[in-house]
C-alpha cells in the first residue's frame, strides 16, 4: 500500500489498524488498558474521539483532528514553559503504535512490526454519515462475532455514552446531535450500512 497523505488538522477520520500478517494485538485486558493509556497520552493532545472499539488484532476509532489553535488551547495546561508547536496527528499516531509495540513485544517476547503500516483512514466528509459510522465502529465486535451482543463487548465506548462517570470522549455533543441517550441506543439498532460504505475500509468490510 503506498503511503497516503498525512492526516489533515481539522478533518474526520475513521481511523483502522490491524496486527501485521493478522497477528493478535490484544491478549489480555491489561494489554486493552495500555493501548487506551498510550492512545490517551499520544492522541488526546492532537484529535477528538468520537468512538473506539478494540478487538483482539484490529480496532476502530472514529476522531476529528484538532486544529492548531484547539491543539494550543489544549496544550495550555502544561506549566513546564515549553514552546507550543502543534503535532502531526499523523506522527503522533505513528509515536502510539510504536510504543505499544515496544512494550508488546517485550511483554510476549516477540520481535518486529506489530502493526500494518501505513495505518489505514479514510476522510468523513458529511456529518450525517459520521454519527452512523460512531455505530459502525460500536457493533464491530458483533459484526466479527466476538460476541453475539455488540453491548456486551468491553472494550469499545458504547457504554461510557450511556454512563455519567467522567470521560475525554465528547459525550455532550454526541448525545446532543442523536438526540439524547435513547437515541443514541436507537441510532445503533440499525445493521445496514450500504449507505456509508465509502467511510468503510476494505479490509474490514
């Protein structure tokens, strides 16, 4: 696969990645928590995420990227001095995908790439067909019959969009576009995406 642009700031993306030659990403819940420890660490400074959900060599994240001056706004709570640049989201993700591997492999005590490379994204360009891929990405597991219930699945964001407790994910607009937590439940009842197949990626169809 060639090398496609870089992630554009201020843009919708659904973003995939997979375990090279299909090779499991995940083995262990603690290996779920890392990955979102370090994509929280690595990501939340450069791009919104608006969904996620993790599957045993392959995940699924729905992000829009922060423009320069959200990224600054962002940056603002750091107290060290240090001179505001904004970050390449695509760099960052790059940086993500490569400290989890390190610590992987070091984990498993297996050599090498982890993840395909280049990551996979395509550009959302219409809003309406972004809050149908936020479902999209929520019933994966089901779809990959993980589970027979897309709910049931612990490690995607369904959940914490019917939770109170405190989250990074913009929760408010998300609910507030669909039309509140019922909708939201309904928006994710539906299992035809033919409508939004250009958002979707080839190696996950």
């Amino acid at each position: 696969m060639a090398n496609p642009p870089p992630l554009e700031l201020g843009r919708t993306y659904h973003i995939y990645n997979r375990g090279t030659n299909g090779e499991a990403l995940f083995r262990t819940r603690r290996n779920y928590a890392f990955f979102l420890q370090r994509y929280a660490y690595y990501i939340e400074p450069v791009a919104e995420t608006y969904a996620y959900c993790l599957m045993g060599n392959h995940f699924h994240v729905a992000i829009r990227t922060r423009e320069a001056g959200e990224q600054a706004d962002y940056d603002a709570a750091r107290s060290d001095g240090t001179l505001f640049k904004a970050l390449s989201p695509s760099r960052q993700f790059s940086s993500l995908f490569n400290a989890y591997a390190k610590a992987y492999n070091h984990e498993t005590g297996r050599t090498g790439s982890l993840f395909e490379h280049p990551f996979h994204r395509k550009v959302v360009g219409e809003e309406a067909y972004f809050w149908r891929l936020i479902a999209y990405t929520h019933r994966n597991p089901q779809h990959h019959g993980f589970v027979d219930d897309f709910r049931e699945w612990p490690y995607s964001s369904y959940s914490t969009f019917l939770a109170d407790k405190p989250t990074q994910l913009p929760r408010d607009v998300v609910l507030q576009a669909l039309g509140g937590r019922a909708a939201f439940a309904a928006a994710h009842t539906r299992t035809d995406y033919d409508d939004i197949t250009t958002l979707l990626l080839e190696a996950d169809l």
